[in-house]
C-alpha cells in the first residue's frame, strides 16, 4: 500500500465552446455543454494509483460539506482507505478549484479554499492516523499543494516517524527545510531553482548543479526534476540522468506532477532500479499532458505510448 498525505482539492471543469464575444465586457461567453467533477490535488495522486492498480490510502483534510461528502464517495469507489481524511465543521470548506474550458483551452479559473494552517490538535490527529497506518506500507507520498496541511512544523514531526519507507514528496519550495531526509523529491524546475537558490535555467548542466544542490541540502536519495518540453532530470545520488519528453501533443498539464510521483513512487515500491522508474514516470507524464484535465495514465497507456 502507498500512503497519500496533503491537501484535498475537489477539481471541477466546465466545458464548452465559444460562439461570441460577451455585449457586457470583452470576454468570451462559453455555452456550457458539461460538467464533471474530479479528484484533484493531493487525492489525484490517488487516482493515478488506482490507475495503476496500487493500493493506497489518503490522509487529509475535507469540510463538513457536500464536496466534501463526495470526496469520501469518490475515495470509496476508487478503493482508497479514507480513513486519514478528517471532516472538519469549523468554517473550513472543501477546496474546489473550477476550471472553465472551451475548445480544449482553459478559458479562466476561480479558486475557493481555505489555505491558513491546520490547527495543533488536527496535525496531532493526522500524526496519530497516519503512524497507526504505517505497518501496512510501503511507501509515504507527501503531496504539498501549501493549503495549510504540511506545515513545516508538521513535516519535520513525521518525516522521522516514516523512516525505513520510501519518502516522496511533491515539494512546495516555502517548505525546502522541511523535507530533510526524505527518500526522494519530484519538483518542476522552477521549484527546484527556488529550493536550490539557483536561476530556473532549462539547460542540462545548470539543472544537474541544482539536483546535486538540494540532494545535499535535504539529505535525499533521489531528485527527479520536470523539465516541460526537455524532460526530465534525475540524479540517482552519483550520476545525472537526462530523460527526453515522451509527449506526442500537449493539452493540458494540470496534474501531471501527481502522475510523475505516482508512477515514479509504484515503480520503486515495485522493486524497479530509479533509472527505469523515472522513466516509466515520464512515459505517464506524455499519456496524461495528452488529455483535458487532471489525468490519470494505465500501465497499457505506458506501455503503448
């Protein structure tokens, strides 16, 4: 099983098309043909788990609302254990994240959430649902979207509680200190140059002085760095590996970082040496910037693509 920790987002998309321009403003009005709700953020990690038929469970927090109702739901149906997502009825809503597209462009987005910081006695509850659940597994993703769950305080109370599992965490740079000792890191380049204290510089010897920066900086065993259009770059601890783009057409990249960490994650739960992992991973991340939408990728997908 592989343990999911961090920020819920309920990820809605509006679609349609565009016949005109509005007579009140010069903005587009969009004839809405559909709408479809998804897991997104930290819990579309989990949909790219189930995706690869890979256990897990998620751990995180929803409100005390219909959204966050669906979450549980939709948790369910995707054979997640939600028994690590907290409801919470102190005026903390569910976090929604609509994205209105037409003709496969991404018209606008509008974001309601809660982003202060979870309280003491949460962060304590989590903790303690989080250790009961180790036994069970084989690898910790940590999923930081910064929305107020994976405060520094909070990492550096549980990173040493996962020692022996493989650590994965989704980085938000504000929080660099606090992923010391993880096992690895998949951040885009721009937030790697910010952990690092480097120019976001997309060519192959300044991104490998940036991944040996953080490996030191944060004690890790691997770093994988997403380069958009160039790829990837891993450093494995002694060598940098340069992994050149598997994407075919690029519509749309929302979550294709969850995707790379998923995969990557499964693929060295599985026994795969990281080389061969990050590749795989970068196979997924070309299926899922191939679709609209936070995507998932299947092992046929990878494997044909």
């Amino acid at each position: 099983m592989i343990i999911v920790v961090g920020d819920i987002i309920v990820d809605e998309f509006v679609m349609g098309d565009v016949y005109r321009i509005s007579p009140e403003a010069p903005v587009p009005v969009v004839n809405v043909e559909s709408v479809d709700r998804r897991l997104g953020g930290s819990a579309n990690v989990i949909r790219n788990l189930h995706a690869l038929d890979q256990a897990s469970a998620m751990f995180g927090i929803v409100g005390d609302d219909e959204p966050g109702q669906w979450v549980h739901q939709r948790l369910a149906e995707l054979d997640a254990d939600d028994y690590g997502v907290l409801t919470k009825k102190n005026n903390r809503p569910t976090a929604i994240k609509t994205r209105v597209i037409a003709r496969h462009q991404q018209v606008v987005r509008y974001d309601r959430e809660w982003t202060d910081a979870a309280r003491p006695e949460t962060q304590a509850e989590m903790e303690k649902r989080i250790v009961s659940k180790l036994a069970d597994a084989d690898a910790v993703i940590l999923s930081d979207y910064g929305k107020g769950l994976l405060t520094p305080a909070f990492l550096e109370r549980l990173i040493p509680h996962l020692n022996g599992k493989i650590i994965a965490v989704d980085p938000k740079p504000e929080h660099t200190n606090a992923y010391k000792n993880a096992t690895l890191i998949t951040p885009n380049l721009s937030e790697a140059a910010a952990m690092a204290g480097m120019d976001a510089i997309n060519e192959d010897a300044h991104v490998e002085a940036i991944a040996r920066a953080l490996h030191e900086k944060l004690n890790l065993t691997y770093t994988l760095i997403t380069r958009s259009e160039r790829g990837m770059t891993l450093f494995d601890g002694e060598k940098c590996h340069h992994i050149p783009t598997a994407a075919r057409d690029v519509f749309d990249v929302t979550g294709a970082g969850d995707t790379v960490i998923a995969v990557f994650t499964t693929c060295l739960a599985r026994g795969d040496k990281p080389l061969k992992a990050a590749q795989i991973a970068n196979l997924a991340a070309g299926v899922v910037v191939g679709k609209v939408g936070t995507a998932t990728a299947t092992w046929e997908e990878i494997e044909s693509h």
